[in-house]
C-alpha cells in the first residue's frame, strides 16, 4: 500500500493503544465521568486514550498536526504542513459509560481537507475497519487478520435497511418527518448510532445511514472506509462532509434517493 502503509500502521498502533486504556476502563467502577460545556459527557478514558495517542504521534509524526475532540488542534512541532490528524478517543461515550458495548476509537489522516486513512477500532466488540485512498476498505480483528469489505448492491428504497440516529436531532434540524417518511418506506429502519451504522454499511449490512450533524473528529474516520468500500458519503450538497454538517451515507445506488428525500421532504415512488 504505497504512499500510506507506513501511516495505516501507525493508525493500528495508536488503536492498540487506545484499546487497551478504553477496555480497561469500561465497565468500570471508579470510572470518572464529567458534563463538557455542551452538556455531552467526557470520562477519564476519553482524555486518557487521546493524551497517549498525541503522545505516540508527536514523537512519530513531528511534522503533522492534531486534531482531537477533548484538547483541540495542537499544530506540528516541526512547522506547519498538510497532514493533520484527526482523532475522537471514544466516539459513542454515552454508550461507554452506561455499559453499551457500541464505542470506538476513531483515527483519521488528512491531506488539506481530505481524509485519506480512516481506522475505526471498536474493541468492545472485538472488531476494526479500516481504509486508505486507493487502496480498499477491510475489516477484521486486527490489521493481519482482515476481509476485504464491500457496500450493498440494493438499488430501490422499498429494498432497502435504512439506518439514522438522533430524530431529536432531526426534529432541530426540521427534517424529521423526511426521516420518518424514509423509514416507512424502507423495507427495515433501525437506529444503531455513532459509527456503528456507518460501518454496517460498508460491509453491506445495512444500505443507507444518516445523521443530522457531526463534528470533523466524528466523520472524517468514515469517510475513507466508506468510499472505498464502494459507497457514498455528503452533506445535503453532494459535498464531502465537514465539520459541523450532516453526514448522508448510502451504497451509491440509494444516494440521490435519499438526498431527494431529505432535500425536498419527498420520497420518490
């Protein structure tokens, strides 16, 4: 995997990493959990896994920034650059702290604005996905142990399982009677969350997954495993997402579908 072999490694071992301080932190008793500003919460485990991952990268990659959810960008020691990485240390706490096995760490590299590796380890579940541009999508226990994976080739929505998160989300954003109208005419709806249905869909387990608004740190892991398993991830625009937009991911077939559902509050016959 030219170009990025040397970074998709780095990504499985900042992983490791953060697998072995989250696991030994879930579930646990004294685990520590506080309200941020926002109101969303942060345990210990949060700011641990992504102190060690800054940690690893500023000694490995000297010349890339960081970008994470609990401490912000912090800009290369070496001097400004075009590679940023992008890091949310546990993407799903609500689950983590009441015990719901559905969280993971996300790692993401990006040139300029795109991401170009994405890693998603969920150890709880005892499974990773990961991508690089170019060069396909793949899942497994661990790096050496993996399945090429590939989206859905479901091409009509009465076919199709159709996944959101967040109707309270939807409702704020004024669209939430376009996701109960796609929900009833999906051939199955359900709300798996956070990464989770994204990856669900890149293995072609589920057809379509949507979400209102997400934070760069929440989708710019995704988007790699996503495209590169045949499917396709925008804003309402068409756009890659970004931050602080919605996140529309479908197996490419469904895409203009639900773009037209969303856009226009119309699901077409």
């Amino acid at each position: 995997m030219a170009g990025y072999a040397d970074d998709l490694a780095l990504a499985h071992m900042l992983a490791d990493t953060a697998d072995s301080i989250s696991m030994g932190r879930f579930r646990a008793l004294d685990l520590r959990v506080e309200s941020k500003p926002d109101l969303t919460p942060v345990s210990d485990a949060d700011t641990a896994v992504e102190q060690a991952i800054r940690a690893t990268l500023g000694r490995a990659r000297p010349r890339d920034s960081v970008l994470g959810e609990e401490f912000g960008r912090t800009e290369a020691a070496a001097g400004p650059g075009i590679r940023r990485w992008v890091i949310d240390p546990i993407d799903g706490t609500k689950n983590f702290v009441r015990g719901v096995p559905i969280w993971g760490t996300l790692i993401a590299l990006l040139e300029g604005d795109t991401p170009v590796v994405g890693l998603v380890s969920a150890p709880a579940l005892g499974r990773r996905w990961w991508a690089a541009r170019g060069h396909g999508a793949y899942a497994g226990k661990h790096q050496h142990a993996a399945t090429r994976i590939n989206v859905s080739g479901v091409g009509r929505l009465a076919d199709a399982s159709f996944c959101f998160a967040s109707l309270n989300g939807w409702d704020e954003a004024g669209r939430l009677q376009a996701i109960v109208d796609l929900s009833l005419n999906a051939w199955r709806s359900r709300a798996y969350g956070d990464f989770y249905g994204y990856m669900l869909l890149a293995e072609g387990a589920l057809d379509v997954m949507v979400e209102p608004e997400l934070s760069l740190w929440d989708v710019a892991a995704l988007i790699p495993i996503v495209t590169e398993a045949g499917g396709a991830i925008t804003d309402y625009s068409g756009r890659p997402p970004g931050d602080k937009t919605p996140a529309i991911a479908t197996n490419g077939l469904l895409h203009e579908t639900i773009l037209t559902a969303l856009t226009t509050r119309r699901v077409p016959g």
